[in-house]
C-alpha cells in the first residue's frame, strides 16, 4: 500500500463494498437465493474480517496514541460491534431456514452500521490518520494482511436443489 493512503480511505471504500453485497443480498434473496447465499456470506465474512482489524490492530492504535482507553470512542464502537453482530447472526438464522422474511432484522443492522460507520468516518478513521504517521498506517495495512483472522463462518445455509 502506498504511503499516501490513509485509514479513513480505505476503511471507508471497505464500507462501501460491504454495503453493496448486502443490498445485493437484498435484492436477490426472493428470486435466487443461492446468489443472495453467495453474497450474503461474502457480506458476513468481510464484515467480521472488518470488525477485527479494527479491534485487533485499528483500536489499540488509538488508544495508545491517545491514551483514552475507558469510555472513549473505541468503547463505543466495540459495543456497537456486539450489537451489530447480534443482528448479523439474526440475519443468518434467517437465511439458514431460507427464510427470506428478515426486512426487519436487515433494517435493524442497516440503522446500526449507519450510525456506527457515520461515527467511524467522521470522527475515528480522521482521528487515526492525524495522530499516525504514514509509516504507522502503512505498518497497519501490511498487519491488515497478515493478521489471524477465523475462518470464514461454515454456511449452514441450505441452497434449494
């Protein structure tokens, strides 16, 4: 990754690719549940991938570079991860039964992440970027690549034969 890419680029563009396997989840789940399946894994596994890198490497950057720890941003937003992967799960059962009645599971997570990533955004992700040099982030996206990370979920969802 070149030196010149910041955290709240990236991070946001992450943002934007996983909002648009959900919608395509969305839009196929009622027609052709096995592409809807396809991106609604693709959808899960990114973003849980999404939400360790920022508790693993993201969050613990900030906190020692700010010293705020308790309370701060990052307490929040790894609150708001539970409550986020609480309504992904939610989802999942759903469509493990190939049950395609989650509008109202879906739009719970949709209000979350709105509000959630609204925050990373604006506040987090720029903060990161001021109190980081270019080599810090840049050692953060080579840890991006290299971190452990579980296995993508075994879909237990069923694709119609």
């Amino acid at each position: 990754m070149s030196e010149s890419k910041t955290i709240t680029a990236f991070y946001a563009q992450d943002h934007d690719r996983l909002d648009e396997l959900f919608k395509t989840f969305q839009q196929l789940k009622r027609s052709d549940f096995p592409k809807a399946k396809e991106a609604f894994k693709e959808f899960e596994f990114g973003l849980q991938r999404h939400i360790v890198w920022e508790e693993d490497l993201l969050f613990p950057l900030w906190e020692k570079e700010t010293g705020i720890t308790e309370g701060g941003a990052t307490s929040v937003m790894r609150s708001e991860h539970r409550q986020i992967e609480q309504q992904l799960e939610a989802i999942h059962r759903k469509a493990e039964e190939q049950n395609p009645e989650s509008d109202q599971e879906e739009q719970a997570l949709l209000n979350l992440l709105g509000s959630h990533n609204m925050k990373e955004e604006r506040v987090l992700y720029p903060g990161i970027d001021r109190v980081t040099s270019p080599t810090e982030r840049d050692t953060v996206f080579q840890n991006m690549k290299n971190i452990s990370l579980p296995p993508p979920p075994l879909c237990r969802i069923a694709v119609p034969q």
